[in-house]
C-alpha cells in the first residue's frame, strides 16, 4: 500500500491564511478558492455547511478571516471544494462517496509513483488558532502556523476525466457525484477523479475527517516553521532509496532523540511513501483513523 501526504487547503498562496483551530480544537478545513479557472462547479463559499459550534456557515467563517487581506473571500465567492470529504458540508446525496480530482503535474506525480485502488491519501494542510468573541472570529496573536493532518480517503476507484464525454458518462452513471469541480473542466490532459473506497484497513470508514486538532496528527516540529517535520522513530531514511517522494536529499533529514525532522520540499503537493519500506507506517495510519472513531 502507497501512503499519500497530500497537502490541501487554505494557505498563504490559495485563500491567503490559514484554516482555523477554534476554542476545544475544533478544526475546520476551509477549501481553496475558485480561481485557477480550471473548472467551475458554481459552488459558493456560502453553500457550505460547518460543524463548528456557533458557526454553522462556511462563507462567514471565511469572510471574517479574510476580511483584511489584499484579495478577500466572501459567502458569494466560488469555492473548489475538493477533495470533499464531509457528506454535511455539501449536498449530501443517495449513493455519495467522497471524492478527490488532481491534474497536470501533480496527477503526473502520482501515477509515475504508482498510486492506485487500494491506497491512501492522509490530507494535512495550515492551520492556526483562532479566538472567538460571540459570532466574532481573530487569529490568536502570536501562534504559529502549523501542517495538521486534516482528513483520510481510501482509494476505491481511480477515473481519468480527460474529455467532456468521460465526465458525462461517469455522471450519468454517479448523479451523486456530477457537482464535483474535475467533471466540470471539459477537455484537460491528465484530470483524474479518485473516489473513495466503501471502507479501509478491514472496517474503518473509507474516507473522512479529522474534526479536532491532536498533537498526534501535527507534522510540523516543536518550535519549527510549518514546513519542518518531526516524523516517527521508524521513518529513517536510510532504510530504502526513496523514502518519501520529492525529499530524497538526505542532507535535509536530521535524526533526533524523538524522530526524524525533515525540512520539507516546499511548496509540494503530494508526497508518497510505500509501505512495503515503511510497514510501520500502515498501523500508524489506521490507528489515527481508529482514534477518530471511537469517540
């Protein structure tokens, strides 16, 4: 099994910010925006429902966040929402999956590392503390951002979405699914629409959220700036040739009394490592998906 580290959401250069930590660590991915150009889905920040206590709507959330930045974001503005991994966030139908689309160079990536049906994408992305005062939304002065492991998503179809037809034909057959962005992009090279599988590691859900913040699933280190990572003990890098794509210089891990620190290719979008170099890095997945639900 391919693990996938794949780097979603908000950040300094899609959205402008990070997605927020609320008061009892509750965490809300905010997805980026529409404006690449690539596909419009005409889906708008205001569409989108929240879980976060007092804050059922998505486009307030991202209108107070965004307020004083050179480029902000309202409920009207068009969302990408992918990869949508919350049924109650958005159009919640008979018959959904979750989903999640890449293209160009990224989705080049993945298939040169041989990511397929069966494999796993652990979505992190930026987050920050926020402070609230009634339906009032800050970022807490002096904290640091940090890369949070957000969402899972096993891997139970693979789709190439290159022409307006394979997008018609794949909705016709999955109406549940014919919002999604990547259905929407008509003739593009290399689009392909990864759906989720019905269940993962013989029993877990096969895809979801991580609703509140844990030390547990922050990759970023101690005192760090958010793109140097304290992994696990076993993740040496010595212990086969590629140990996690795009950060094979071993000049940029240091071994430490508690892990590895890794000083991550930046920016990256998708980074695979194998389990069969790393088995240990299969019980550390699901044991994080495990935690999740058992609450």
């Amino acid at each position: 099994m391919k693990i996938v580290l794949s780097r979603k959401g908000f950040d300094s250069a899609f959205g402008g910010c990070a997605s927020p930590i609320f008061p009892g660590d509750e965490m809300l991915s905010l997805p980026i925006p529409e404006d690449s150009g690539f596909a419009r889905a005409n889906i708008r920040y205001g569409d989108l429902l929240s879980s976060v206590d007092g804050f059922p709507n998505v486009g307030a959330i991202v209108e107070q966040l965004t307020a004083n930045h050179q480029k902000p974001y309202s409920s009207n503005s068009l969302v990408h929402l992918d990869p949508h991994l919350d049924p109650n966030m958005y159009g919640r139908t008979t018959g959904w999956k979750a989903l999640f689309g890449q293209i160009a160079a990224a989705q080049g990536h993945l298939r040169n590392q041989q990511v397929r049906e069966g494999d796993l994408f652990l979505f992190y992305g930026l987050y920050r503390e926020v402070d609230v005062n009634g339906k009032r939304i800050k970022f807490r002065p002096n904290t640091r951002t940090r890369h949070v492991i957000f969402g899972w998503m096993s891997i139970g179809e693979v789709v190439p979405i290159e022409e307006p037809a394979d997008a018609e034909g794949w909705s016709r057959e999955h109406p549940w699914g014919r919002y999604h962005a990547h259905l929407h992009g008509g003739k593009v090279k290399n689009n392909v629409l990864y759906v989720a599988a019905s269940d993962c590691f013989c029993g877990l859900p096969g895809a979801g959220i991580f609703g509140k913040y844990s030390s547990q699933r922050c990759l970023t280190a101690s005192e760090e700036s958010c793109s140097v990572w304290l992994l696990p003990k076993w993740f040496d890098p010595e212990r086969c040739k590629e140990p996690l794509s795009y950060n094979n210089n071993r000049g940029k891990w240091t071994k430490t009394a508690d892990g590895f620190l890794l000083r991550t290719k930046s920016p990256g979008q998708e980074y695979v490592l194998d389990t069969q170099c790393f088995p240990e890095a299969a019980a550390w997945a699901q044991h994080m998906i495990a935690a999740a639900n058992s609450s």
